[in-house]
C-alpha cells in the first residue's frame, strides 16, 4: 500500500512491538494478519484529500491486477483542520532494543512445506506438510525451547504464516529450485540467503512465505503449554486446509 502522492511512511513497530530503529518507507507491502505501526506526517498536506492505495496482485506477487475503482483503494485521509500550534514532534532515531534469538541455542529444526494440490473433485487443497487438520499433532515443541523452523513454499504464491501464542523473529529467506524440489523433495538452494526487509527486523507472529524461497523464522515456545495452531491468514487456505495444531508441551 501506499499513499496517493508518495507522502513517507514511517514505520516503527510490527506485529509483536517497536522496531529498533524507524524504518521510512514509499510503499508498505502488509499480507493478511501482519500489523505495522506508522507515523505519517500530515503537517504539509492541509485541505487536502490522501487516497491510501493498494497495488499488490491477487494472488500476490503474480496475479491479477487490483482494479484501481475498488480493491486498488483502501481509505482517504481528510486533512481539515489545521494544526493548534508548532508541530515540535519528531521521531526518535531508536525506539527499543530488538535482542536477537540466538541460532546456535535451536536445538529443533523443522522443514515446513507448504502444500498445494488438488482434492478429489478438483478443488484447491492447501495443506502443511500434507496434512490435513484433524490429523495427530506433529509438531510438539518443549516450553521455552528455541527451534527454527524452514516454511518451504514451492508454489506460486505467497502465503502469510501465523503462529498463535508467540512472537519469533525472520532470519532469512533463501531462493531454491522449485523444479527439483518438486520432482524429489529436495532442497537445492539457487541463491545465498537474504536478509529480512528492515522492517520485517522486529518481533513478528506472522510472516510472508515468499514462493520459491525457504522462509527461516526462529522461535521460543513461551510461555504457557498447551494446544495453539499455525496456519496461512488467507482465509481460502486456512480453511482448506492449511492450518495444523501445535502442542507446546512440559
Ligand atoms: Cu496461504
């Protein structure tokens, strides 16, 4: 999304808290559950009408074009009353310390792969490493440990994944061929891996599972026991049927 005349966006938090340090912005790409906290600075737009507008394809990033009367628009900002006094706001150069999970302390590594096939009649059937939901827990992290875990996703499609109880942190996608892997499930990586986006360095509960990438996310499972769920916040997929339960357990 973007605003109308390419007024800066400011972003300092994400899905779990502050940034480290503000992060400005022309355009913010935010899937479905990601949440970010923004600043934009009004002061020099009075009586003006802004459009907040969306440009991102559906499905993203190769699909079909938004319409630019409907789902290219997402809200206008009125800004009609002018200031009471001096503006002497500003935003502070760093916000809060974002202490990075340490990757040798995982003793847990996961693969992860996102599934898309199609079912009995023909229909889209989305899945977690080819499970269905009422299928037996998997996934059965001990509380407090650290795990990383590698969201494969060898469709066309991205898919924004969204672990309920915790907060983790991205620590790389990395591009790999999508040909090979389909052909023997293995993974030959076609690139070295690349750093999350500056504003994607902060406390997350969902991220983007970019197509033909591994996503890696590191994880403290913290601080309760008990059954949570992981799943895609595209409505169609979690639905049918890619969400799947976590049990954290003693
Ligand atoms: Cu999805």
């Amino acid at each position: 999304m973007k605003i109308e005349t390419g007024l800066p966006i400011y972003q300092i938090g994400t899905d779990g808290g502050f940034l480290e340090t503000p992060v400005k912005l022309n355009e913010l790409i935010l899937a479905p559950a990601e949440r970010a906290d923004v600043i934009i600075d009004f002061s020099k737009c009075n009586e003006k009408n802004l459009d907040l507008l969306n440009d991102a394809p559906s499905p993203f990033p190769s699909g079909t074009p938004v319409d630019p009367e409907t789902t290219g628009r997402i809200m206008q900002f009125r800004v009609i009353l002018p200031l009471p006094c001096k503006d002497r706001s500003y935003i502070p150069e760093s916000l809060y310390p974002v202490l990075p999970l340490t990757e040798c302390l995982a003793k847990v590594e996961r693969n992860m792969n996102l599934v898309v096939q199609t079912d009995q009649y023909g229909r889209l059937l989305f899945l977690l490493n080819g499970k269905m939901w009422d299928e037996a827990v998997t996934e059965t992290p001990k509380l407090g440990k650290i795990e990383i875990w590698n969201l494969i996703n060898s469709g066309f499609a991205a898919h924004p994944i969204h672990l309920h109880l915790i907060q983790f942190q991205i620590l790389n996608r990395q591009p790999f061929d999508i040909q090979v892997f389909n052909q023997t499930q293995k993974i030959k990586f076609t690139g070295p891996p690349i750093l999350p986006e500056p504003n994607e360095r902060g406390w997350k509960d969902t991220v983007r599972s970019t197509p033909g990438e591994v996503t890696r996310i590191i994880v403290r499972f913290e601080p309760y026991t008990g059954r949570y769920v992981w799943h895609c916040h595209l409505l169609e997929h979690e639905d049918y049927d890619m969400m799947r339960p976590i049990d954290v357990l003693d």
